[in-house]
C-alpha cells in the first residue's frame, strides 16, 4: 500500500526530529543570550563595586592623605597606588588633587598632567560615583570617590578603572563554558527527538500522515459499505463507531456514538467476550421486540481486549437469505433421513434374499409402500397447506432418523390455506416445538404426538411427548432469549423464536401435561388473521 505514495516531502519521522531539534536549539540559543547577558550585567556590576571598593580603599590610605600636604607627593603616592593596584587587579588607580593633576598612575609619563575625565561630581558635589567611560587608557568601568583631608576638607580624587578590554576577555571565557554547557542539552534532546519521533512513527505503525488519512477514509467507506450493522463499543460498554446500517437499524433505540449499552443480554454477551477473548457467532439478541443474530469478536492488543466489534442482523434478514436455503435443507434432510431408513431396509431385504425367503421380502416391500402411501396420502388430503405439509413430512423422515415415533393424529385435519407469511411463521412454531419434542424423548427413544384441527374460529396444533415434561417453575423462563438446559452454543434460540412468531401471528401459546406423561404445547391462531390483513389492505 506504501507504493501508492510519492512523497517528496520529508517524512514524518524526520519532520518531528527537525522540529523538536529547532525548538531545542532556539530555547537553547535563547538561554544562552539571557545568561550571556546576564553575565555583562553582573560582571560589570561586581567590577564597578570592586572599582569602588579600591578607590575608597586609596582615598582612605592614611599615607596618601599625608602626602597631599609635602612638597612632592608623587614620591610617596605613586608607590603606594601602584601596591594597591597590583594586589587589588585594578588596571589603573589615579589619584588627582583637587585641580585634577594627577599624582599618580601606572604610566608615570602621565603624573602631572591633567586626568581626561571630569572629576566635578566628587570634588564639588562630594559624590563617589561608578561608570563607563574612556580615558587615556581606553573604555574602562571606573569608580571615582572624594578624598578627605583630617579637617574634612575635600582635597583630591580617587579614581580606579578596570579596561573593558580586559573584562570582555573575562565574559567571553564565561560565554564559552555557557554555550558548552548549552551543547550537553542540545545534543540530549536532539538525541531525545529522533528516539521520541522512531516511536511514535512505530506506534502509527511507520505509516505516514497522508497514508494514516487513506487509511482512515478506507476504513470509513469500508465500514459505510457493509450491509450487515457493525457496531464497536469500548471496555466500559460505550458506543466508540456505527456504520449507515447500524444507524438505520437502532435510530428508533436511540443509541447513537458515544451512548451506552444498556440491553442486559447484550452486556452479558460482551462481559463474555472481553473476558474469554474469544469470537462469538450467530448469538440471539432481543431488542425492543425484534429478534437479532449477532457476531462478536474483540479488539485485542497487546494481550488486552480494548473493545468489541458487533456484526448485527435482523432475523428477518436471516430469513430472507436462508428461505431458499431451508427449503433445499428440508429436502436434504428428508432425502438423508429416506436414505438413512432405506439403507438400512434395504440391507434386511438384501439378506432375506440371500436366505431366499422370497415370501418375507415381498410383505415387507408390500408394507413399506403402504406405510409410505399412506403417510403421503394422509397429508395430501388432510393439510392443505403446502409449507405445513412438507414439514410435517420432514419431521416425520428426522424422527425414523432418530429412531423415535412420531404419530400424527388421524383425526387431524387442516383445510385453511395461510398466505406465504403466516405459513412461514406457523412452519417456524411446528418445527422448532417437534424438534424440542423429539429431543426430549430421543434418550429412551420414545413417543411423540401431533394433532391439529381448523374446526371453528382457530388453527389449533398440538405437539405432546412422553418425557419428563416441563415443571411449573420453569415455564415462565423458557421463552427467556438464551434460556436453555442444553450443553453446547447457540441453544435457549428456539423458543424465543417461537414466541416472536406466535406473537406475530396474534395467537396464544399453551403449556400443559400430556396424555403421554410429558409436556404438551398448544398452538391457537385465528382464522381472522388473513381477513384483517386484506381489509388493512
């Protein structure tokens, strides 16, 4: 699917890498401009103090007042600022009278002479000041203070500087460690990024973002496209996606994206399948009255179940696709059950050929036809309705396969014809209750009963058996969807269908003791059903 893509752009992997890596070079550049300049701002504050410290230092220096009053003072002045300079660091310490002839500094060629910067603020203002200035011996921060004679009479100037020249060289070692120390988490997050950006591009399964889109629009038009309902709910039982058809099926349930699951049955189902983390099939559902087939099959990743998907149909859909299929299943069933009775005949004619008793083989050949006319003539003559006829039949070959009798009454008779609807609905009934009555007799091989009769306003059918019957306490359950005594899935189906059908048909269902010791089922549909469809119409 990759190949479908020509993407000259970069690809995702490397578009994260490059951004978090500009982003951690911008922060880091930036942080080293603000510690850079916090730095300027720092150092020259401390060197501006220092300066101070100094000038103060020498305007208090008992030997350098003293000397202000004999007739040479350089002589004794500019040894002792040139000490004071060299111990302190300074580059130059000046100090001037209070005409601003220099008395010393480190250039000797410079004593006597006039300083280059004004010296007002300290010898008229008595202020001691800091700043950055040029002088004679370049940019420097310097820090001017008065000096006090013992009278308290102002008579010279301090003034102490410390080139700049001198001091970037200080910053720029300061700049140098910062920005290597800068280089560590640059070269951390940027390692950071493509280890982060590589897992994330596996979690997205390598897939690029135009592709994650393909993908996902796939799926959409994929899930749109599905005729049957497909619906995904979370762990917590809330709806996560719904297809068009899910939409259609459940807008009358109002259960939407994002609603919870609130069928008890349905969230046993699901409860089931998260934790057994299996695949459920063909399930029996009941909601709001209509009866639903339903698939589950779990999200799972990593060992865990993140949700369910459920693949739903209406029973009615069932239906339509498999009445052509149950038609053609009725017959194979009759041809296998035939098959299975006559094989086994035809194995006792076979040996009583052998035997040449040619007497014994021609009455039992003679009974069997009889036995088959006369069932098939029976039918013909006392069912009218082709559907009902034909099952009836087919019970009748299944219980010879099961070696179980099943006798229809003699007495019985049915002239009313139903229309394809009802017939289907009154086959699905008969059916499943013989079916339920010939298991609950197959062990002991044993007897079954039907009857039936249109005398008067109702269709009244009967289906007795001689088994263990059916105890008053578990007659209100058995319609329950997915009640069952059964071993095995997909049981307790039956006769949930069968009450959605009675249901349909408007008639009532009835449970008593048969005749035979078991249970007895009594069917009673009115005639009226067809009549009130017609004027309907």
């Amino acid at each position: 699917m990759r190949s479908l893509y020509v993407n000259r752009r970069p690809s995702l992997l490397a578009q994260i890498t490059l951004l978090i890596t500009i982003v951690i070079l911008v922060s880091t550049v930036l942080v080293c401009i603000l510690f850079s300049a916090m730095v300027d701002e720092i150092v020259e504050k401390y060197v501006g103090n220092q300066a101070m410290t100094v000038a103060k230092l020498a305007s208090e220096d008992k030997i350098i007042v003293k000397a202000f009053k004999k007739k040479n003072p350089s002589e004794h002045i500019q040894p002792v600022a040139e000490k004071i300079r060299k111990t302190t660091g300074a580059d130059y310490v000046t100090i001037a009278n209070d005409k601003g002839i220099r008395y010393s500094h480190p250039n000797s060629s410079y004593i006597g002479k006039h300083t280059k910067t004004s010296n007002d603020a300290s010898l008229k203002k008595h202020q001691s000041i800091i700043y950055k200035g040029k002088g004679v011996s370049g940019f420097a921060i310097k820090a001017k203070t008065p000096i006090w004679d013992n009278q308290g009479n102002v008579i010279g100037v301090s003034s102490v500087g410390f080139l700049v020249s001198n001091i970037e060289k200080q910053i720029n070692d300061y700049r140098i460690k910062i920005i290597k120390l800068s280089c560590i988490p640059f070269l951390i997050g940027a390692f950071g990024a493509f280890f982060i950006a590589r897992r994330v591009k596996r979690l997205i399964f390598g897939l690029e973002p135009e592709e994650i889109s393909f993908l996902f629009e796939e799926k959409e038009a994929t899930l749109e496209s599905i005729r049957d309902a497909t619906v995904t709910v979370n762990v917590e039982k809330y709806v996560t996606s719904m297809n068009r058809r899910a939409r259609e099926l459940f807008d009358n349930l109002h259960l939407a994206i994002g609603g919870e699951i609130k069928n008890v049955r349905l969230g046993q189902l699901i409860d089931q399948a998260i934790e057994e983390q299996c695949v459920y099939s063909n399930q029996s559902l009941l909601l709001d009255g209509q009866q639903y087939i339903l698939d589950l099959s779990p999200i799972v990743r990593k060992k865990e179940v993140q949700g369910i998907v459920l693949t739903i149909r209406t029973l009615s859909q069932i239906e339509e696709l498999t009445e052509e299929l149950s038609k053609i299943k009725m017959f194979s069933d009759n041809l296998r059950a035939q098959n299975h009775e006559f094989l086994n005949k035809l194995n006792v004619i076979y040996g009583l050929l052998r035997l040449k008793k040619y007497e014994h083989v021609m009455q039992m050949i003679s009974s069997e036809v009889k036995e088959r006319q006369d069932i098939i003539s029976f039918l013909m003559s006392s069912v009218k309705d082709p559907l009902i006829a034909a099952c009836l039949l087919g019970k009748i070959n299944r219980s010879k396969e099961l070696d179980v009798t099943l006798e229809i009454d003699q007495d019985s008779n049915l002239t009313s014809t139903l229309d394809i609807e009802d017939a289907k609905n009154v086959v699905s009934i008969l059916g499943n209750l013989i079916d339920n009555a010939l298991e609950a007799v197959r062990e002991h091989k044993g007897h079954v009963l039907v009857s039936f009769t249109d005398v008067g306003n109702d269709l009244i059918f009967e289906v007795e058996d001689d088994g263990q019957g059916i105890s008053k306490e578990v007659e209100n359950m058995i319609f329950i969807d997915g009640y069952t005594t059964k071993k095995g899935e997909n049981h307790g189906i039956g006769l949930t269908i069968v009450k959605r059908s009675v249901e349909l048909l408007k008639g009532e269902l009835y449970i008593g003791k048969s005749m035979l010791q078991g249970a007895r089922f009594t069917l009673v549909i009115p005639k009226l059903l067809n009549n009130e469809k017609e004027e309907s119409i």
